[in-house]
C-alpha cells in the first residue's frame, strides 16, 4: 500500500471517528479528531501539482473540516481555537478564488464563512471585529448578487444575518454557532477517492 493510500485511509479513519465522537457528545475529541485529519489533508494538498483537479475538492473538504472543528471549540468555550479555524477556513477559500474558471460559487463560500466568523464574533461579545467581518461580506455578497441571480435565495439569507450583525440585533444563529450540534456533520470525508 502507498504511503498516499495509507494516509487517505488515516484521514477517513479521524474523520469519521470525529463524527462519532459528536454523536457521543464528546466536542473535545471530535474536534481534535478534524484537526489531526485537516492536518493530512494539507499534507496530501502539498504534493499534488498545482494544476492538479483533485486540489479544490481537497481544499474544500479541509475548511469544511475545520469549520467542524471550530464550532465544537466554541461550544468548549474555546473562542481563540475557533476564530483561529474559522480564520483558516477563511484563507482556504480565499485561496480557491485563484483557480480557474472563475466562480461566484466560491466566493459564496467565502461569504458564508465570514458569516459563520461574524456570529461567533459577535456571541463572544467581540462587536467592532463581528461588525468588520459582516460588513466585508454584504460587499461581497451585493457584488455575487448583481453577477449571479441563481445564487440570490441563499445570499439573501446570509445577507439578513449580516445585516442583523451590523445593526447591532440579538445574536443570530449561524453557520457553526448552534449551541450544540443535533447530529453529527453531514460532510463526506475528504478525499473519498484513492489519491493514486
């Protein structure tokens, strides 16, 4: 077996051993778990060339990961765990923007994170950075809008929230900010395809 099988079977492994931790309410191992897990798939990310078609699923399935990750470090509390994933999860998708064709879906995606970033910001009472990261992402999601009507159901959605955060509302809940997760998360694992 080669040391990408191997590793790919690792990352299933803590992936799904994370989901079963949540279930059993155990946040702590079940974020530890994603973390260890995300940390392979960056391993796998850095060897693949960088025109590679499997790099934007793998990129993907790491924030998705991490933002796992950071709502069960939130609910711990460990709030400088969680922005510190969800600043992550931001960076990756950021990342994403780079690859061609270029696509509003992932900026979508890095307005949902913003999102997600903005709430908990805000629910640990963090008001100017919370207000910051909801301003930053209704820009982005008003120029997604004018581009891209197909995605104007989930935008406005977000956009209500981050409207919310900016007028100084009740805390909203978001992306990753529940108080305690009702399952665990429906993400497949990364990379459910052998890397070979």
């Amino acid at each position: 077996m080669s040391d990408g099988q191997v590793r790919e079977l690792q990352i299933q492994y803590l992936y799904l051993h994370g989901r079963s931790q949540w279930g059993q309410q155990d946040r702590a191992g079940s974020a530890e778990s994603f973390r260890l897990a995300t940390e392979l798939v960056h391993q796998t990310i850095l060897e693949l060339d960088a025109d590679d078609p499997r790099r934007d699923l793998l990129l993907t399935n790491r924030a998705s990961m991490l933002l796992d990750a950071a709502n069960l470090y939130a609910q711990m509390p460990d709030a400088v765990k969680a922005v510190s994933l969800m600043t992550t999860a931001r960076e990756i998708h950021q990342q994403r923007l780079t690859v061609q064709p270029d696509s509003d879906e992932r900026r979508l995606a890095v307005v949902r994170v913003q999102c997600a970033m903005a709430t908990l910001l805000k629910n640990l009472h963090e008001s100017t950075a919370s207000v910051k990261q909801a301003e930053e992402a209704l820009l982005s999601a008003g120029r997604i809008t004018l581009r891209n009507p197909l995605l104007q159901p989930e935008l406005t959605r977000l956009q209500v929230e981050l409207q919310a955060i900016v007028d100084g509302q009740a805390a909203v809940t978001g992306p990753g900010t529940s108080n305690a997760p009702a399952e665990p998360p429906q993400q497949q694992p990364a990379n459910r395809q052998p890397l070979q």
